[in-house]
C-alpha cells in the first residue's frame, strides 16, 4: 500500500487527499487561518498529524461519533452548532455513524502560537488547556464562526484583518474554556496610537493590511491591540476599515467620473460585484444607484448616507 502524501495542513489534506470528493467550500486567509466545509457520509474521516488546531462545528447533529482527536478515546452524539477540537501534530482517530456535515477553521500552530500565549498569559499549553474531542457549545465561538463564513460570502477570500481578528476573537475564547487566564484589557489605545494607526488605516486603504501592522504601529501585540482599539473606537479594526472603504467609496462616486471597478481596487476590494455586495448592505443601494441619486437630487431618491449605515456599528462583530 502506497504511502499517504505529505500535507502542509488540514484544509490541503481535505482539499486533495482521501476525503477531497467531500470537500464543498474552501477560504484560505494567506497562512493565518483555513476555514473550509466537507459534507460527506458515514464512515472513517481520521488523519495524518498535522501542523494546525482544527476547530470543527456540526452543522447537523445527531451523528455519533468516536475515536480520538488528541484527548483520549471518545464516544459522542454530536449536537448541531456545537464545536470540538483537533489537536495539533497528532493523527486523528474518527469515525462517524451517519452522514454529516462539518465546518473546520484551522490555525497553523505557528503562525498563532505567540496570540496564544499573549492571551494566556504565558500560560497556555497545547498539551494541557484544551479537552479535545469533547463536544462543547460557546454562543461567543458561535456568532464568531457565523459571521466570519456570513462576511467572506460577501468579500470572497479573507482579508488579512478579517482572519486575524476573528481567530484573536475565538482562540481568545478557547483558552478561557480551557482554563488558561485571558490578561484583561488595560483600558483603549493611548490617543497618539490611535491616531497613527486610523491614519495608517485611511493611507492604506487598498491594501489587505494586517492586524499586525497596526498593533506595530501603536506597539502592542496583535491580541491587546485589537481589543484595546475596539475599546477606543467602539467597533473592530475590521469594521472600523469598513466603514472607511463605504465612506470613500461614496466620495468617489460622488466626485469623480471613476467607473465602479476603478473605485472598487482604490479602497481595497477585489471586484467590483464584492464592492456592490458591501455597499449595498450598508447603503441599501447599489454604487450606481448612489451615484445617481447623489448627483440628480431632483431624482429624490432615499440616500442612506454612511453615516447613517454605520450608526449602529458599536454592536457590530
């Protein structure tokens, strides 16, 4: 029997080993982090050690399942929503009883292990701080997973800043259920930090700038940084660069004869379909249908300026 090839991660193992006729939707965020979705029918789903922590969520429930992810033997039913973890450099032992389907959002050890330790206090151990195999629920873990998926249908691959906070928000969770201690955030950023880092954020807008650029630019750590900018601002570095893309987006329909694609690759989106999609979620419009009414007022066509879309932003995650 030939032997298995050698995969880099969990997604490429899924993507082209023995389980890839399964694989149904696949995002990679450039070796931050891999979320990727398999449905497929009962029976053996174990695999070779590999180099990430692999958080997995039943979209169905009701399939039992056993075997060993890095814990200890288990014998499970699994409940739809819920989670459980794979451990990292270890060959998973699964088999399930029904058909299922799962979403994974893997971490590559080493891409994450200093987030990890700066939110655990230096305390946080991949052998002893996570129970894997066991079955959980976390409504924070939840809404996270929920909009990451509901935001890239909407950018199509991740951004940099998108993935870094999004697995600073769920690791962060992971190691309090773990028991490792979350070091508090020590009020918002210092007002000469916030400045550079929203100027920073404006000058580079059609960059896919990462969460560690800003932390480097106010001198923190990617973990602090992002919890102290939201304390700051009131909403998400992610949002917060949102909110400054729409903005520009809607001067520069306003004021120039830029066609939509143009103004799209100005402030950082890959297409201009990806911009329609993000503006009118926001604007309830499309970048047409603005440029329209902002320049025919006769027309009297509702306009949800920006700053009416962003009103709620504070509650956004």
């Amino acid at each position: 029997m030939m032997p298995e090839p050698v995969y880099a991660s969990t997604s490429e193992w899924y993507c082209e080993g023995r389980q890839a006729e399964y694989m149904r939707a696949r995002r990679s965020a450039g070796g931050i982090l891999d979320m990727f979705e398999v449905a497929r029918p009962a029976g053996d789903m174990s695999r070779p050690g590999l180099p990430d922590i692999v958080l997995y969520q039943d979209l169905l429930g009701g399939s039992r399942v056993r075997g060993d992810l890095g814990g200890g033997k288990f014998d499970v039913t699994g409940t739809r929503g819920d989670f459980c973890l794979a451990a990292p450099d270890f060959a998973t032992d699964a088999v399930m009883e029904e058909s299922h389907q799962l979403r994974g959002l893997s971490f590559p050890v080493a891409q994450w292990q200093s987030t990890l330790d700066d939110a655990g206090d230096g305390r946080f151990s991949f052998d002893s701080s996570f129970v894997y195999g066991r079955m959980f629920g976390s409504p924070v873990i939840r809404s996270a997973f929920r909009n990451l998926w509901a935001l890239c249908e909407h950018e199509g691959t991740p951004s940099r800043l998108l993935a870094q906070a999004a697995g600073c928000e769920i690791l962060a969770e992971l190691c309090r259920l773990g028991g490792a201690p979350i070091a508090p955030a020590k009020g918002g950023l210092a007002p000469w930090a916030e400045r550079r880092c929203l100027e920073l954020m404006r000058a580079r807008l059609a960059d896919d700038i990462s969460l560690d650029e800003l932390a480097a630019e106010a001198q923190l750590s990617p973990y602090h940084f992002a919890r102290m900018f939201k304390q700051s601002v009131g909403v998400p570095p992610r949002v917060y660069l949102t909110r400054l893309r729409v903005e520009e987006s809607c001067h520069l329909l306003e004021h120039t004869d830029h066609t939509v694609t143009e103004i799209a690759q100005e402030v950082g989106y890959s297409s201009n379909q990806v911009l329609a999609r993000i503006f009118h979620k926001h604007i309830r419009m499309s970048p047409t249908e603005y440029r329209r009414a902002v320049r025919d007022p006769v027309r009297q066509i509702p306009v949800r300026m920006p700053g009416a879309a962003f009103a709620p932003a504070r509650s956004w995650r």
